[in-house]
C-alpha cells in the first residue's frame, strides 16, 4: 500500500516567493461505507458484523461522553482522543472571557503502532502540471517521520497553552498554531 499525493503546478501569488510552483495535495480517496468497516471486521475476527456494529456504537457514545467530561478517551488499537478548543491570549484576568475561544477542537493523538504503520507507508507522488498532465511519478525516499503533535516540541506547547494537569495530567498545550509567547492564539 501506498499513500497517494498529487504535486500539481500552480501559480503561488502570496509568500515570498511568489511564482509557479509545486502545490502537493493528498490524491482523493473515495469514502469508505461504514458497512464495509463492519464486514471486514467480521471476516477478520469471526463475530457478525451486527454485533460488531452494536459494540462500535455502544464504544463512540462512551467516548463522546468521557470526551465531553474532559477525559482523554483510549480508542483501543488507534491511540487517543480529547477535545479541546483554540483561543486567544490575554494578560489580565478581567479579559478572560468566553469570546477567547476561536474554535473547539477534537486532539487525536495515535498510538506507536498507528506511527509506526504511516513511517512505514511509502507515498507514490504523482508530479502535474497546471492542466492536468502528468510529468512524471516519485515514490518516497523520505526519512518516514512523522508528526507528533502531543509534545513534539515541549518549549512550543509551553508558550502556546501550557499544563493543566487535572484528572489524566495531560498536556493542553498545541504545536500546530498560534504564536510563541506574547502572542495573540493558544491551544488547548
């Protein structure tokens, strides 16, 4: 298997250099029933796929609902998720109001096996040009890394949100945005 990306020229108006340049995009898969998900379980693991389907729903109402309390909920085989939300900075007390928050978030933190699974995927590239036309085809020869977005980078999730400790001691901070300390955004 291979993680399909397309790199397609185009004309890049903003940033510093703008010009004509090579935009990469994830290739459009085509969704999975969640029908399917259920048969292939079955077949893999000898239960019926009305029984699988009952558990799975029984399993997503128990995470949303530890979610929504704030927990950070396993999804066995997967790794972990948890909401949070994305919101502004400010110094004084007087100023924290709910209007800080940006957007709420859902964190999906994937386990060894989920990482280990995607460092092992190659990603075949396929090059086009601004109509359409294909140049040429790359397959990986990358270093596999991949991202870490729960602690990655301990200085940045400290200027970005910080810890709250709290029931699993977790970390709020975010390395996905807002600005380093003194900024305006922070994750949580």
């Amino acid at each position: 298997m291979a993680i399909k990306v397309i790199a397609q020229r185009r004309e890049v108006k903003l940033g510093k250099n703008p010009g004509k340049k090579f935009v990469m995009r994830p290739d459009l898969y085509i969704p999975i029933a969640e029908k399917k998900v259920f048969a292939e379980a079955s077949t893999h693991s000898g239960i019926s796929a009305g029984v699988i389907k009952a558990a799975w729903d029984a399993a997503g109402e128990v995470i949303r609902t530890w979610a929504t309390e704030g927990h950070s909920v396993p999804l066995p085989g997967l790794g972990t998720m948890r909401f949070g939300v994305r919101s502004k900075a400010v110094e004084n007390l007087e100023d924290v109001k709910t209007n800080l928050i940006s957007v709420r978030r859902i964190i999906f933190t994937p386990n060894v096996d989920v990482k280990d699974e995607l460092k092992n995927t190659s990603i075949q590239i396929t090059c086009l040009d601004e109509d359409g036309n294909v140049l040429k085809r790359v397959t990986s020869g990358d270093s596999g890394d991949v991202e870490d977005n729960e602690g990655q980078n301990e200085n940045q999730n400290q200027n970005t949100g910080g810890n709250t400790g709290g029931n699993e001691g977790g970390n709020t901070g975010d390395n996905t945005g807002g600005t380093p300390t003194g900024g305006e955004e922070g994750g949580m």
